[in-house]
C-alpha cells in the first residue's frame, strides 16, 4: 500500500497541478499577509478563551 501523505503534502501537490509549476511552491506577499492576519486574529482568540478559563480552575 502507499505511504500516508498529510494534509499539507496532499495540499501541493494539488497547487503543483493546478497551476501547472512542478518547481518548489512560493507564497506572494499578500498570501504571507493574509497568513499573518489568520494567525493574528486566532491567537487572540486562543487568548481571550485562556482567560475565560483562568477562573474555572479546581
């Protein structure tokens, strides 16, 4: 049977075919940007869910 592929590996290769590259996959700076801003927007979430939890402890 095939090697297990993640989710990311399965993610390039389907980019690779899409867009016809067989070369290494870059990022644009408004790609890197709007990564940037996700990252931003859940960490803050993660955050404010930490704090929430804080006062719930044993």
């Amino acid at each position: 049977m095939g090697e297990l592929k993640s989710a990311l590996e399965i993610a390039m290769e389907k980019g690779k075919k899409m867009s016809g590259e067989e070369g290494e996959f870059r990022l644009t700076p408004s790609h890197k940007n709007e990564i940037a801003e996700m990252r931003r927007v859940y960490e803050a979430k993660i955050a404010v869910a930490e704090v929430g939890n804080f006062g719930s402890g044993p």
